[in-house]
C-alpha cells in the first residue's frame, strides 16, 4: 500500500498496542508494513500522562455542564436559595430577555441623544468622563483581573489543545503530500508535541504563579521587603520612590528568572537535543543567561528611572511624555541592538567573495537599497535553525545570513529568500509596524492615565501607598484583554506583510526558488506542517506554509519580465 493512500481520511487516536502486527499497522498508517515509519506514527497516537489529563479535564467539563442543566431543570427559580452563589449568573440570566427587549428603545434614544453641536458633544464627553471616574472607583479590581487572567488562559490552553490534536494526525493533509515525505512530516508532528507539552505545563505554572501572586498579595509583600532592607541597611525611606523601583525591578526579575529556568533549561538540552537542534553548551547557555540579565540590569535601570522621573515631573499630561520617550528608546534599541549587543551573542563576518555575494549585490543594485555590509552569522553555534534579515536605516542596511541557511539552501534559494527580506523595505513594512507599535504604546499609556491615581486600585491589590511602578503592573493585569486583541491584530498585519514580501520576490522572477526554500526550511527546521486555523490565527506572525504556496503559486501574480 503507498503512502498517499487514504490521506484524507480523519483517524481515529486510539493508544497504539505494542501486539500490533506490522501488517495492521501498513492498514491503519498507509505504509509499507515493517517499515520505521509505521512505528514513528504509532509513537506519535500513543497519549501519555499529560493527554489523560487533558482528557479527563474535557470530561469532566462536559459532565460539570449537563450538572448544571440538571441543577436548573429541578431547581428552577429556587436555584438561588439552594445555591446563594448562582445568585449574580440567575438575576444576569432572568434579566436577558429584558435587556434584548429594549435594544431598539436604547437605539432609538442613543440616536435623538446623539451630539448636534460642539456644545452637546463637549457636555455628553464630560458627563461620560465624570460617569466613568465614578465607576473606577467601584470596580472589584482583583476579582476582574483573576478572572481576565483565567478567560485569557483558558482560551490560549484551548487553542492549544486543539493544535495537538492536529499533531497528532499521522496522515498528511494532501495539500502538503506532493513535496513533503511521511517521515518528515512525522518527525515534524512529533517536535511539535514535545514543544506543545513544555508550552502546556509552563503555561498551567505560570497561570497559578501568577494567580498565586495577585489572591495572596505577593506583590505589595515584596515591595514592603525591598523597602524595608532600603531602610534597614541604607538609611533610604519612602521618598526615594526611584532607587526602591529599580531595587525592585531587580528583585523581581532575578525571581522570575529563576522560576523561569528550569522550563528553559529542559527546551534547550531536552526538547530542541532531542530533535537535533541545540548546540549549546551548559557553559554557553549560562553565559547567555548572565548577558542577558546584566543588559537587563544596566540598560533596563536608567530607563526605567528615566521614565518614572518623566511621569513624576509631567502632571496627568504624562502619557505624551512617557510615549515620545518610549519611541525613542525603542529606536535608540533598534540602532544599538545589531551593532553593540548582538556582536556579544554572535560573531558577524563579512560574507565570503564568491557567488553568492554577487548574487545578493546584484539583487540589491537592481533594486536600489543602499546595502552597506553583508553578514554571515554563525548561528550554527547555538542551534540548526536557519534565517536570513535586513537590518538598519537611512543610508545604512546590512544583510545578516545565517550560516545554517547557506548549508541548507542553494545560492538561488537564498536570493529567493533575501528577495523577500527586501520586499518588506521596499513595501516599507517596518515603518508601518513600528507606527502600529506607536499607536498600541500611546493607547496604554493614555489608558494608564486614567488608573495610575486610582486609590482604589491599589488597595484591591493589598498596598497602602501609590508607586507608580506598582500601579503600572496592576494596570497591566487589567489591560490583558485588550492587549491579547491588539497582538491579534499585530499578527494579521504582520501575515498580510508576509504575502506581500512573497508576492514581491515571485515579481523579481524568483517564484520557483522561494516555494523550493520555504518547503525546505519548513522540512530542516521541523515547522508546523498541519496548523489548526484557530491556532495559526491567533498566534501566527507568518502564514501557515500552504497557504503562502499558494499564493506563491497563483497564476494572477506574474513575475515580472525584466
């Protein structure tokens, strides 16, 4: 039986047995009988602890819900005096029928109250304002912040799931089938379960950490600590407000560090070994991790002082102030990044005389882009993953290919892919992400503005007193749901870019080699082969592999001549 038998068909995940004879196996997988590959697919069905409990969660839901339904049949009106907890969820229900029922009286009268004149708008902007400052003061803020932080992880664990469900479909959609072999896409599915599993169990840690920190007053404790040891052993009190944020900010990300560690630490020498990728050493993980907090440390310090010095100094106009410093900080950061920071991490060398070279020069004349330097990095230090980016401004872009891309692709392929980094400059995608970027910053700002002198938000959260580095992590638990829905939208801007940079390098008459490459780089470094639709669109910056062949393939997109 060949391998593309069947590929449509939707299999059953039942626990492989080990009695199975290779022929049932050929049956159930579509491949030759004792072949290594029947056994890789039979691994990949088995379900191991973590997917019984995923299971059993799912039941237990399920029967949590008809639970309900019964409750509700047999209590009716009374549910509220039986259970006195349902009481908020029953006056919600019984008062649905009436709220639809005066939709189009509140249409209505939303459209005779609607502002005719400078005047009426500037009295309803104020009347809404005063309305809402009155409710800032009454919102039950850790009870909303618990449960945005539950809805926000249920959903992303849901999304999850349902993504290693579709990993752990062995046979390959067809649209795949054609230019990627069984074993890879299985080799594929099965990184993708190992990271899944990691992703799930660091998620369901971190959620209950951080549940953990809001119900018990983590935060307003170790504040009072760090002021406390200010006090204690460097005579500083409560009005050195700066020094004990950046004590803190320390603090704080020396402990998430930490708790951070041991997930990291078993993605790079356990999941990314396993799957041939890691090629760091103990000694070079641990260099990075100490780079990188002392960066943290020495960049992040001053910054920070600097921003709150600003919000102290500029009264409620802060947020203008706060934003334009951000963005300057953040370019200052793109500037400095691959000149001074990443040369710490990787070595940079000019990219050898030889074909490919030309190639890339080449391509870069033809198009106009001021290129200054061309690197090669060796990225093969600490992993097989490839990739290639354009970097800097005005005059001065460089191109940085990572030396795994060139053992892994030909001179063609590359220029294919180079083409593609350049259709993001010349479609100015950068720009219009950093002006997104822009946009989203002001919008926390100006929205902090409203709650950084909300008593009431602090005392919800166990403090006595108002730092503004407090507030500001409060702030950032309520903003979470706006937050995931403008990374949501980041990442449809940044898919639509990514069509667009395709399209522009099949226009440079590269079609051909950029499909060759991306199916290639999908294959090497084991991306997602089968992506549930949900999933992909909630989380995915590039579009799932098909679909950018597709486009890449679609007739009405003809390269250019010239």
């Amino acid at each position: 039986m060949s391998e593309e038998t069947s590929e449509q068909q939707t299999l059953a995940q039942p626990k492989a047995s080990k009695a199975e004879s290779s022929q049932t196996l050929a049956k159930k997988y579509g491949d030759d009988p004792n072949s290594a590959i029947d056994a890789q697919a039979a691994l990949i069905m088995q379900k191991g602890f973590l997917d019984d409990v995923i299971d059993g969660i799912r039941l237990g839901l399920i029967v949590i819900f008809f639970i309900c339904l019964i409750l509700v049949a047999v209590f009716a009106g009374n549910l509220p005096t039986v259970f006195p907890a349902s009481q908020p969820l029953f006056d919600f229900a019984k008062n649905l029928p009436a709220l639809f029922a005066s939709l189009p009286e509140c249409m209505v009268a939303a459209k005779e109250g609607f502002p005719k004149s400078i005047e009426e708008a500037t009295l309803l902007a104020a009347v809404s304002s005063a309305w809402f400052g009155e409710m800032l003061h009454r919102i039950p803020y850790k009870t909303c912040v618990l449960v945005f932080s539950w809805l926000t992880f249920a959903w992303e664990a849901m999304l999850d799931i349902r993504q290693r469900d579709r990993l752990r479909e062995v046979r390959r959609p067809v649209a795949i089938a054609q230019f990627v072999s069984r074993q890879a896409y299985l080799e594929a599915s099965a990184y993708g379960l190992d990271k899944s599993s990691l992703v799930l169990v660091k998620n369901f840690f971190m959620q209950f950490q951080t549940t953990a920190i809001i119900v018990y007053d983590l935060t307003p404790w170790m504040w009072n600590i760090v002021g406390d040891a200010m006090q204690t052993h460097l005579g500083l009190g409560a009005e050195y407000e700066i020094t004990r944020s950046i004590a803190y900010f320390v603090a704080a990300t020396l402990i998430s560090t930490m708790l951070s560690l041991p997930f990291d630490l078993y993605s790079t020498f356990v999941v990314e070994k396993k799957h041939g990728f890691n090629k760091q050493t103990a000694g070079l993980f641990f260099s990075d991790l100490a780079k990188n907090l002392m960066l943290t440390f020495f960049l992040g310090s001053p910054i920070l002082a600097l921003f709150l010095w600003v919000i102290g100094k500029t009264g409620s106009q802060f947020y203008l102030y706060a934003w334009a410093l951000l963005a300057a900080v953040q370019l200052l950061i793109i500037v400095i990044y691959p000149t001074f920071i990443q040369p710490m991490f990787n070595k940079f060398s000019p990219l050898p005389e030889g074909e490919l070279r030309t190639a890339i020069e080449a391509l870069a004349s033809r198009l106009g882009f001021p290129l200054k330097k061309l690197y090669v990095v060796d990225g093969s230090k600490r992993s097989s993953h490839s990739n290639a980016y354009v970097f800097g401004f005005f005059k001065s872009k460089r191109i940085v290919v990572f030396d795994t891309l060139i053992e892994q692709c030909t001179t063609e392929e590359i220029v294919a892919i180079i083409g593609h980094e350049l259709g993001h400059w010349k479609k100015n995608h950068v720009l219009r992400m950093l002006s997104a970027v822009q946009v989203q910053t002001f919008v926390i700002f100006f929205a902090f503005s409203h709650f950084i002198g909300e008593e009431a938000m602090y005392r919800s959260f166990g403090m006595d007193t108002m730092p503004v580095l407090i507030g500001f992590t409060f702030f950032q638990y309520l903003y979470q749901p706006l937050d995931s829905l403008l990374t949501f939208a980041s990442n449809v801007m940044s898919r639509k870019h990514e069509f667009e940079a395709d399209e522009f390098s099949k226009k440079l008459g590269y079609g051909k080699e950029l499909a060759s490459s991306l199916i290639k780089l999908q294959i090497e470094n084991k991306g997602n082969m089968n992506p549930d639709h949900m999933y992909s669109a909630y989380h995915y910056s590039h579009p799932p592999l098909v679909e950018r062949l597709n486009a890449i393939n679609d007739p009405d997109v003809a390269p250019k001549t010239e």
